[in-house]
C-alpha cells in the first residue's frame, strides 16, 4: 500500500525503519507549540504517530507546520527515530510536508473532544464522526460479522442471491410500504425480500441467502427502528418443520459471534466491550409459555397480541435471571403472522422469533407451499390474492416444502455492542426525520 505520498502507516513502523526515511499521511489531529518545539499527532487509517520538529532546526518548516489547521490532510516525509517516551516508540521529524487539502475551521464537529456531541450533531455530520476511531470500531466489527456470515451460510451450501427491491406489490402486506413513482404506474420499495426468495424455492437452488435493504415506513423514531435497515435473509427448501431452519440461525448467530470475538479484539477494546457467544443450542420457549411468563409478572398482555416494547423488555429481565441472552420465541398465534406463515394446530404457526436481550433480533419460519392455502390465507388477512398473482403462480407448478428467515444486521450489532440507539450501527441512517445525509 505504498505510494509517493506514503510508505509507512502509523501502525506499520519497525524497529528496522528506525533512523531511515519514510513517508506517512493522514489528517492532522492535534498541533501543541509550546514555542521552540511542535507536537502534530497525525492520524492515519491505522492510528496515530507524532510528528516532533524543533524551530531552530527548521524555522520555515516549522511555521509552515503549525499554522496548518486540524483536520487537514498531509503527506510528511521524515526522519524515523526512536523516542522510548512518545506512545509508539517512534517519532518522526520531518524535512518535507505537503499539504494535500486544507480543512476550512472552525470544525462542524471535533474529532478529538471530550465531551461528546448530540446524536443529531454528530450524524449531521457523519463524515467527521467517522474519523473517531470508536464510531470506525463499529463498521469494521460489523464487516467481520458479515464475512463470517456469507462464509458460514456458503459452507452450508447457500448460494448469495440478489432480488428486485423496486417491486409491484408489497412484500410484508399490511401499512408500511414506501410508494413511488414507476414511470405510469405505482410500485413499492421492497419491505424484505420475502416474495422473490420464497419464488426462488421453486427453481431447485433450494438454499440461498442475499444480504439486502428492508425499506419500511415505520411511523415512529424509536430507538430500534430505521428506515433503510440492513439483513441477511435466507431461504431453504425441503424441510420438514421451522427447526431447521432455527438450527441453521442458532449456528450464524454463533458464527458471527465467534469470528468478532476472535477477530475484533483491537475493536472491541476501543469500544471497551465483550461478546457474548451464545450457547448452542438457544434456548426455544414457546409465545404460550412466554405470554404465562409475562402475565406472572403482571403484565397486561393478552394471548393472542403481538410482543410490545415493553413486554420483549421485560422477557428479556426474566430470561436474564436464568443467564439467558439469546432465545427462540416459537409457535406464535397465526394471526400475529403475514399470510405466508405456515399455520400449525389451526391456531398456531410454525413460525418463530429470535431476541436477544430483549429484542428481537430475526424472524423466520416454515412457509406456506400449498397455493390454496395461501390463497385463502391472503384472503384471510385481509389482502386480495389477484395482487399477488406472478407470486402466486409459482406456487402453481412445483413448489417444495420450504422456510427461512430475516436477520437484522443492525439490530443484532447494537445488541452485541450494547449500543443504545440503532442510528449508530448503521453509515447514514434513514429514519422519519432524517434523509440527508
Ligand atoms: P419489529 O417488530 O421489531 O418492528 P418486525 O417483526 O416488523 O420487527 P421482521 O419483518 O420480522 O420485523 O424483520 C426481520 C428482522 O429485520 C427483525 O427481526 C429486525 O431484526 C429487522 N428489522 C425489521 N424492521 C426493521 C427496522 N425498521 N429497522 C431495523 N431493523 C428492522
Ligand atoms: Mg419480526
């Protein structure tokens, strides 16, 4: 990764490149001149490294250095020497430095300040924010997480897929679609890519995955919602029941966390975090056995009611108690469900959630295959079969047993990390106030 504006990163120097020329660049994070001696802590993709020059050594230089403003890009070419006292090991005393853009002052946002700004402040200014080796942590956790997934899903013979995310119907029914505009007619904006992976069960792939968008008009700012959220869905054929497909979840979960724990160390220090690999297999409790959980408890939830905020809270304390962070929620009633649920026992479905300290982290399930019966269930929840007909019809011809599930990248990361609001796990958020940047 060498070139002429650079030979060495911050992280890089060897005891070998000590007293020998050599090239770093970066942004300038900090100048202290106390006078007849300057400090620049540079700061690279890597870290940081100091920059010492003496004013008599160098008076142009040294003027030339100091007056550069924070947060502008240089190329420094020096001298390496050892200085058992400056964090590294090492500083550099320059004889050359180009100034390859100037950073306008005052600074919308500071990279270095102790005190930390607003939420709103900072995302309003994310391209600053990120230069905060903790915000960096974050993404660079969050990319090995994703590698061990596409690794662990491709070992297991899925096959990376990607589906249409203008579509014509949407995928989720119910209220939450973006509309848009498509030339004459009106199309959404895929909620998940449930129709195509369910349509793609009857080619004979039989087991593919796609790391995708979910756009979903969510009304509400809450603290786990976004607007543009990030998943690994998968999609897998011939199975006999939901548990497979919940065995296949639990071995991801634990994959991902496995590689970060392994891999992420540097990361996870900064962010003075631990991960908590879970325990195979996760724990399965039943929507019954939970609602009698919660009920004991007092709360007010009546059977047959989707898990509110406060009662995922809640069952997230009392698995707690047990050193339960990761759960199956299963068999939940068919009609808290979207129609393509596979029911069980006429009032159940083979469906099921997996939370993680009280949140729900994925969804998934067996899916109806029997086109009748999902006619008659689409019917059922209140949506007209006839704008579901090119789904529809490739059911018609062939369609094996089939499930799978939706994983949401986000919400797993703020939970691994312990991160309150989702809008950090996430480059640039999209939620019901925020479309820039
Ligand atoms: P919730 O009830 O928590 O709003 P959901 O049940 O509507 O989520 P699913 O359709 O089951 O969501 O989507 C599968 C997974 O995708 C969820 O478990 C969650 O991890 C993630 N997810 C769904 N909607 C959002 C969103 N608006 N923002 C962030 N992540 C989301
Ligand atoms: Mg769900």
């Amino acid at each position: 990764m060498m070139n002429q504006y650079r030979t060495h990163y911050s992280k890089d120097v060897k005891k070998k490149d000590y007293n020998q020329s050599i090239k770093v660049a970066g942004w300038v994070e900090d100048i202290r001149n106390i006078g007849s001696i300057a400090f620049i802590i540079l700061r690279d993709k890597k870290g940081t490294l100091q920059i010492t020059i003496l004013k008599k050594q160098n008076p142009d230089l040294f003027k030339k250095l100091v007056s550069i403003p924070r947060e502008s890009v240089i190329s420094v070419r020096g001298l390496c020497k050892e200085n058992t006292q400056v964090r590294n090991g090492y500083e550099i005393l320059p004889d050359q430095v180009e100034v390859l853009s100037y950073a306008a002052t005052p600074l919308p946002l500071g990279v270095v300040d102790k005190v930390e700004a607003e939420l709103d402040t900072r995302l309003d200014n994310r391209f600053i924010d990120l230069r905060k080796q903790d915000k960096q942590a974050i993404f660079k956790i969050r990319n090995i997480i994703l590698a061990a997934a596409h690794e662990y899903l491709r070992s297991q013979g899925f096959i990376e897929v990607h589906t249409p995310k203008i579509i014509a119907s949407s995928s989720e029914g119910g209220t939450n679609v973006f509309r848009i505009q498509y030339f004459e007619k009106e199309a959404f904006l895929a909620q998940s890519p449930q129709l195509y992976k369910q349509t793609l069960m009857a080619t004979g792939l039989d087991r593919v995955y796609e790391i995708t968008w979910y756009f979903r008009a969510e009304e509400h700012n809450t603290r786990r919602h976004l607007n543009e959220s990030t998943a690994i869905d998968i999609e897998m054929a011939f199975i006999k029941n939901e548990e497979e497909i919940m065995k296949i979840l639990e071995r991801l979960v634990y994959n991902m966390c496995k590689k970060a724990e392994e891999k992420c160390r540097k990361e996870l220090d900064i962010l003075n975090k631990q991960i908590l690999i879970p325990k195979i297999p996760i724990p399965r409790i039943t929507y019954d056995e939970v609602i009698q959980k919660l009920q004991e408890k007092n709360s007010g939830i009546q059977w047959g009611e989707d898990l509110g905020t406060e009662d995922e809270r809640l069952l997230g304390e009392i698995m707690r108690e047990n050193n339960e962070h990761f759960y199956f929620i299963t068999r939940y009633p068919l009609e808290t469900k979207p129609f393509y649920t596979m029911p069980c026992k006429n009032k159940y479905s083979r469906s099921f959630d997996l939370a993680y300290n009280g949140i729900e982290i994925a969804s998934g399930g067996q899916r109806i295959h029997d086109v009748r019966l999902l006619e008659e269930r689409i019917r059922r929840c209140g949506l007209d079969p006839k704008d579901f007909d090119t789904y529809l019809k490739t059911f018609r011809y062939g369609m094996p047993p089939h499930g799978g599930f939706g994983f949401g990248i986000e919400r797993f990361l703020m939970q691994l990390l312990d991160i309150n609001n989702i809008r950090e796990c996430i480059l640039f958020p999209r939620d019901r106030t925020r479309l820039k940047p």
